[in-house]
C-alpha cells in the first residue's frame, strides 16, 4: 500500500510541474482543455488540480475566459536561492533577446545525478520543427550532450571519471562510449570554460555551451544555443556573444536597459 501511494504523490508532483512547465513554454494563459491536450491527462483530475493552485495563489483564473495564469507568487518560488542574475530576471532577460535575433534555442543547462537537464529554455524560432519535442525538464545523460560535459568538467577528475563510468555500465551496448575519449572531451571543455557538439534530448541539434560564473552559488549552470547541425553557425562567434552578453548581467545588477542582444551575422539561422 506505501508503494502505490507513494506513486500516487509521484505522478501528482509530476502533473503540478507539467502545468508549471506549459506555461514557460511561451503560454502565457491556459484552458483546462488547453493542458488535457498537451499532456493526455484526464479532465476532471486537471480541473481539480488547477482549482487547487489558484486556491494556493498560485494561479489566477479569469472566470469569463474561464484561463489560467500564473500569479506572481509562482514567480518568486525559490527566488531567494538562485543566483543574482536568475533571482532578478538579468540571465532570463538575455536568453530571451538571444533567441529571438538568433532564432534558436537558447537553454539553461544543470546538473542533476548522471543527467543534464534544460532548468529553462527561450524558443526563438519562427517556424517550429526539428527539436520540438525538447522543453524546459528536457534531461538527458551528460555524456550524450555537449552541455553535459561541460557541466562534468566542473567536477573533479575522481567524479568526473566515476560518473563517466557509471553512465557506461548501465549504457546499452550501442550506447557505450570510449572512456579515453570522452575523458579527454571532458578535460578539453574544462580548460576551454565552452563546448561544442551534439546537443542530446534526441534532437539531432547542435549546442554551443558556456559556463556561468559561479558568485558564490556551489551548483555549476551553463547557457547554450541549440541549433540545427546545418545551420550556418559559427561556434567561436557564438561563445564571444554568449560570454559577452552573460559578462554584461554581471556588471550590471541594477540594469533595466530594453536594449537588445544582436546576435552577429556568422550565428543567424539560415
């Protein structure tokens, strides 16, 4: 009986984060239709659910349209744990500006165990397509990403190289990489503070990955651009204009500027 209520609460947490996550994903509003859809989850539990965050304050309803939209209450969860530029919207400001000039993916990348997951991620594509499937909660194994790896190489060489060997072990025989290899990958990145290569999420993108300066925060992020592999992006180019654009939250805390990030000629989408 503990089992299956333990898996009870599993997949409500699950639905919670689902609704969270669908209004990051460029939706501004919702219809409880709006998430039946988009998840195949039953009616009733969904509008039940949702009854239940607008009464937390987490959701506001317009009882016209009969749509949900986030409070700021949601907004501000956690905020006081994140780094300065997460906590007051400086590194989201400029993932948003990024993505719209360059028109791709632009993801905050963490760690958590043996994955790399997309903590947030800005959609600057006009047209929807290859990569559609990824989202803010994409995870997937640091050795298949790029971004992965960077975020390994933030590690010491003792746990770079046990989780390196663990992902091996319970990798399928097809799926099994050259440790030499990807250890030199990872030791690579980590004098670089960039990498380049397959993004993962089954994408079949490209992602040019940076570190974040830590300021005092003991968990390793980085921001990257996903692409298409036959996009005609320059990858030096695009490290110049993350790093440039990540140095310039740092320096200003206090900045309100609306002016936007350009992204230059060799990055634009093609």
């Amino acid at each position: 009986m503990a089992t299956v209520l333990e898996s009870n609460k599993t997949k409500i947490a699950k639905r919670v984060i689902e609704i969270f996550e669908f209004f990051d994903n460029r939706n501004s509003q919702a219809t409880v239709m709006d998430i039946v859809r988009c998840y195949d989850r039953p009616q009733s539990s969904t509008s039940e659910l949702l009854a239940s965050l607008v009464e937390m304050g987490l959701l506001y309803k317009d009882q016209r349209s009969r749509t949900y939209h986030p409070t700021p209450r949601l907004a501000s969860l956690g905020s006081s744990a994140q780094p300065d530029i997460v906590r007051d919207g400086r590194l989201f400001a400029f993932m948003d500006r990024l993505a719209k000039s360059s028109r791709h993916f632009v993801a905050l990348f963490g760690r958590v165990g043996t994955h790399v997951q997309i903590f947030r991620l800005s959609d600057g594509r006009r047209q929807t397509g290859g990569g559609a499937d990824i989202g803010s909660g994409s995870s997937e194994r640091l050795s298949e990403s790029a971004a992965g790896q960077l975020l390994l190489a933030t590690l010491s060489n003792d746990e770079a190289g046990k989780i390196l060997r663990r992902l091996n072990a319970e990798a399928a025989e097809d799926d099994k990489f050259s440790y030499p290899a990807m250890l030199n990958r990872v030791s690579l990145w980590q004098r670089q503070g960039h990498a380049t290569g397959d993004a993962g999420f089954g994408s079949g993108m490209r992602v040019t990955a940076v570190l974040l300066p830590t300021g005092g925060y003991d968990r390793a992020l980085a921001v990257g651009v996903i692409y298409p592999a036959a996009s005609a992006v320059d990858p030096d180019a695009l490290v110049a204009t993350l790093r440039n654009g990540i140095e310039q939250c740092v320096a200003e805390p206090y900045a309100q500027s609306t002016t936007g990030i350009t992204a230059p000629p060799m990055m634009r989408a093609v």
